[in-house]
C-alpha cells in the first residue's frame, strides 16, 4: 500500500468523524503530509514537489471521491503557492524544518492594519480559514492607510498569534473546519506579507501558473469528485431490487438515460477542465506566462465544473429515490456537499459573465482577470 493509499483508506474510514467534529483532526492532516500533500506547492529550490497543477488537482480529485470535506481541505496543499510571493530569506525560514508546511487562511474581509517599525499590526476577524485547525501558519488579508489603488497584503501569523472562532456550522463540507480567525494587536514583520497573486520571488514553472484561477481549480475539483461517487453509486444500485417488487433500476429506460446524460455531463466539464490545464501548463512549462485569454479559460472550465457536478448529484439524488432522503445517506451527504462548490466567490456563475467578456474582447468586472 502507498502511502497515498493509506490516506485514501483512513479517509474512507474516519468521513463520519469529520462530519461531527467539524474539522479534519491534526493526525489525518500528518497522513496528508507524510503523503506529500502539503509540500505540493512548496518550491523545489526549499524541497517540495511543486507538482504541475493537473497531477496535484487528481490526488485531489480521488480524495474528494471518499469524502468532499477532507477533499476540500487537501485541497490548500496548493496554497503554499501564494508562499512564494514572500522574501526567499523568509520562505528559507518558513521551510528549515522541512517542505511539509500546511498554510490556512482567512483572507476576507480585508482589514485595515497599522504601520510600526518594520511591519505591521494586525487586528481583525476573517472568515472562512478551512483547515485552519491543524494549520502551520496562517494568513489573514490585510490593507494599509487609504490607498484603495493598491492590492491588499496577506500577513502570515504563527497559530499562537491567532484566535479560532469556532463557527463553522453549515449544511455541506461540514468538516472542513472553516472557521473564523481573530487577531488581537499582532504584529508582522515587513517581510512576513505578501501580495496574493502578485509576483513571486520563485523563478520555477508553477509560480509562473495563474495563481487566482488555481485556487479556484482546486476547489471545483472537489465537486468533481463528489459526483464521481454520486454517480458511481447509483450505477451500482441499478442492479438491486427496490421496496415494492417493481423492476430493477436498470431495467428501467428513464433510469438508465440518466444515467447516461449524468456520464456525459460530468465527463465533459472534466474534459474541457483538464485540458484547459495542461494547455496553460505547457505554456508556463516552456518559460512563458499564461495569457489573460487562458487565465479566463482557467477560471471558466473551474465554474463550469462545479456547477456541473452539482447538476449531476442532483441526478443521482433523484435516481435515489426516497433512501437518498434519509440524514446520513451517502446521496444526501453527497448532495450537500456539492451544493457547497458552487457558491464559492471563486466559482459562482458570475464567472461565465467573465469569461464571455475576455472572449469577446470586452472588459471584464473588477478583479476577474
């Protein structure tokens, strides 16, 4: 057994615990690490694997399949990527134990922050730092004075500089341990921010990688996964006899076009997903940076996926029928948790309106590309 397969079976056995405790508990993350998850977007100069995105976004993928949550927060082994936004004297620090670095953030709402001799002091409450339970460091977003021209800063704190509020409490991905983060008069040096998305200090392929549409990718690779299991699960019950004596599933034609138009949907969107990334891959691959055009395609094929996975959980919740209503049906979990996916910022269908901008060579809104 791999030790990838060995993260694949503790998931497989530990999903009901994530849901009640809320959160990923910090011996699976050791697994996540051990399995070379979280040294995913470390660069190779400190250590790390720096993965081509679509390799890192299929260990995601075959997470989510066995529980969307511990998906989701296997998911921020790319968030190292914004890392490299740091001083590299800095990041040599961050790594001097070794590559297996899990980072957490709440970036959002921005929150203004006070200058002092060589940095910064922080004070404010974020939202939704997934994972950040079992966090090595942490971020929170940050801006300075009233220059609203200029792009917020992230502040990386030690986990002791930081507060959790425990309030994740939602209907899908509940054990992603979302929660709140509070900072009470932290001060950061200078050379512990960076801008999100701005340029790194790493001179290697990945950095190169449209960082905002990644983070949106490993996301929606969630929902993804999510359907793969809906799916595959009411396949397998097309052979089992119902309640009422009536015919099998599978020996129903409304059964099986659905589950043909699910099929056909999902390997599409994961199609158009995949390619889109080994396209923009190549291209940063052979020294060059991604255009805006496939920055936008990026994030097109990412809200395109999520809305298509949930779309089709939803047709392997209907082919349920009445036991997929049961609380703690797997059709049920899966349903919550792909409804989840799509109502991230990163991959609303505003992102179509986006997207349809850039290919037709109009302005897209503030912040899309």
């Amino acid at each position: 057994m791999t030790q990838f397969d060995r993260v694949l079976a503790v998931v497989a056995e530990r999903r009901a615990e994530f849901e009640e405790k809320r959160h990923v508990p910090p011996e699976v993350i050791g697994e996540f690490k051990r399995a070379g998850i979280y040294r995913a977007g470390v660069p190779r100069r400190f250590g790390g694997d720096a993965l081509p995105p679509a390799q890192f976004l299929r260990l995601v993928e075959r997470i989510s399949v066995v529980d969307g949550s511990a998906g989701w927060v296997a998911s921020f082994g790319s968030s190292t990527v914004y890392l490299a936004g740091l001083p590299l004297e800095s990041q040599a620090v961050l790594y001097g134990e070794g590559p297996d670095v899990v980072f957490a953030g709440g970036l959002f709402p921005i929150q203004p922050a006070q200058r002092v001799e060589g940095g910064y002091r922080v004070s404010g409450r974020w939202r939704f730092a997934s994972g950040c339970t079992s966090a090595d460091v942490l971020g929170v977003g940050i801006k300075v004075g009233d220059d609203r021209a200029g792009r917020p800063l992230t502040a990386v704190l030690r986990p002791e500089q930081v507060q959790i509020a425990d309030n994740w409490d939602v209907i899908g991905l509940r054990g992603t341990g979302s929660h709140d983060l509070v900072v009470d008069g932290a001060v950061v040096p200078r050379e512990w921010t960076f801008v999100r998305g701005g340029a790194p200090t790493v001179d290697e392929p990945l950095y190169r990688y449209p960082t905002v549409p990644y983070a949106a990718q490993v996301l929606a690779v969630v929902g993804l996964g999510v359907a793969r299991a809906a799916l595959d699960h009411v396949i397998a019950e097309g052979g089992r006899s119902g309640y009422t004596g009536a015919p099998k599933p599978a020996e129903r034609a409304t059964y099986r076009i659905a589950v043909g138009q699910g099929e056909a949907q999902l390997r599409s969107a994961r199609a158009f997903f995949y390619e889109i990334t080994e396209e923009v891959w190549a291209t940063v691959e052979a020294g060059d940076h991604a255009t805006a055009e496939q920055a936008s395609l990026l994030r097109l094929a990412s809200a395109h996926l999520a809305k298509t996975s949930f779309e089709v959980v939803q047709i392997a919740y209907r082919l349920g029928g009445t036991t997929a209503i049961a609380t703690g049906s797997l059709l049920e979990r899966y349903l919550r948790d792909a409804s989840v996916v799509p109502q991230h910022a990163f991959l609303q269908e505003g992102m179509y309106d986006g997207a349809g901008a850039v290919l037709m060579g109009v302005q897209p809104f503030p912040g899309y590309v």
